[in-house]
C-alpha cells in the first residue's frame, strides 16, 4: 500500500445501496449482468466479456489491485434485495489523485444509483484525503456527462486521439473528456 494512504472502506451504505468490494465468487453475476451486454459496454474502455473467464480475469486483477493499494474496484448492490447493480470503484495513481468510473446493468439505468454511488465515492475520497478524482469519457455520452456535472465535476480538458473505446472503434484512439473534481 503507498505510504501514507488510509485504506478505503471494504463496505459502503448509502440510502439505497450497498457498496463493497468484488469477490472472485461474483463473476458469474457481474458477467451476465452487465459485462457479457453489448448496450451495456458500448462507452467502456474494455471490450465486452465474451466468456465468464474474462470476467474472472477483471475479478482477479481487481483483487490484486485491492492487496497492492488498499482501494479498487467496487461493485454496487441493491440494499434490499441484494440484487446486482453495477460496478464502481477508485484506482489510485498516486497518493492524491484516483481515477473513477461506474457501470450499471440496463434494468438499473434512469434511478439515479450512478448519482448516488458516485457521492458515495467522492465521499470517500475526501476521508482519504485525496486532492483530485477524475473521470474520463467519450464526448457523446451525455447520461455519463450529466451524472459527472451533477456531482460536481467539470471538464478540465478535451483530449484528443487518446483513448481506444474497443467497443465503439476498435484500435482507433478517440478524442475523451477529462472530468475532475478537487477537494
Ligand atoms: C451512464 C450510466 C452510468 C448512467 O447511470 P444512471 O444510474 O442511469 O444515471 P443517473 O440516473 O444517476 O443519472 C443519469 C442522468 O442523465 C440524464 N440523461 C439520460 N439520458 C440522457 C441523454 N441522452 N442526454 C442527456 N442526459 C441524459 C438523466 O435524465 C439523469 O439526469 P437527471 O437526474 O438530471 O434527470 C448508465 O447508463 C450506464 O451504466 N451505462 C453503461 C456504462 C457506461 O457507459 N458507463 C459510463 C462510462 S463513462
């Protein structure tokens, strides 16, 4: 774990959810409800999981990166029934600055969870001390770009020809919108 770093909590609340970090046991859930869905992983950085295998890949290096920084990956559940929802998390990448992202399954789109998990997060940030959280996304995604200004964060930057949405195009490197938050 970096020096100084306070590790994040394991298990989150909030109002409605329950927020907590993956165990390798949850990849058959996490692939068949979000990763292995194409309308789901369309904007994503990684390409969507053709086998529960890809999905066990992403559970381990998640793991590892959990051992080697005390933060990573999350994955957001329903607090009542404990259904899936999506998945979330912190990546640390350095002692003050964390990179964000979140997914969430198609029948859990348009509740407003990728709002309150992402409070929930900037939450923790702030108790970790962190000066800077940031996000990066395709410049047509406007649910993402709502859900980014609407807690707080705004576009430091466009960058151009910098990320491949494998998804959408690829190996091409696309223009990305940078979205910061400081504390
Ligand atoms: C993007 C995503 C995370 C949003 O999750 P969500 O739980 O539906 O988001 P919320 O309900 O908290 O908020 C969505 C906001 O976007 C708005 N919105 C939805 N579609 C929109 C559109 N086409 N244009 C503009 N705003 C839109 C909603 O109205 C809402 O804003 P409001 O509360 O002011 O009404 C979800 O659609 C998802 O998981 N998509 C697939 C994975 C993904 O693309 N992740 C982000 C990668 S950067």
């Amino acid at each position: 774990m970096p020096l100084n770093f306070l590790a994040a909590p394991q298990t989150q609340m909030t109002e409605r959810l329950l927020i907590r970090r993956p165990r390798i046991e949850d990849a058959e859930q996490v692939f068949s409800r979000y990763a292995s869905d194409a309308a789901v992983t369309r904007y994503l950085g990684w390409p969507t999981h053709i086998d529960v295998a890809d999905t066990r890949k992403f559970l381990l290096l998640a793991q590892e990166h959990w051992e080697r920084k005390g933060i990573g990956p999350l994955l957001v559940f329903d607090r009542q029934d404990e259904q899936l929802l999506g998945g979330t998390g912190l990546e640390l990448e350095d002692n003050n600055t964390a990179a964000t992202g979140y997914v969430f399954a198609r029948s859990a789109w348009g509740k407003g969870y990728a709002t309150e998990t992402m409070q929930a997060l900037l939450g923790t940030a702030r108790q970790l001390r962190l000066a800077c959280v940031y996000a990066l996304c395709h410049p047509d995604h406007e649910p993402s770009i709502r859900v980014l200004e609407k807690c707080g964060f705004h576009q430091a930057a466009l960058l151009q020809s910098e990320t491949e949405f494998p998804n959408l195009a690829p190996g091409v490197k696309s223009d990305v919108k940078r979205f910061e938050i400081q504390f």
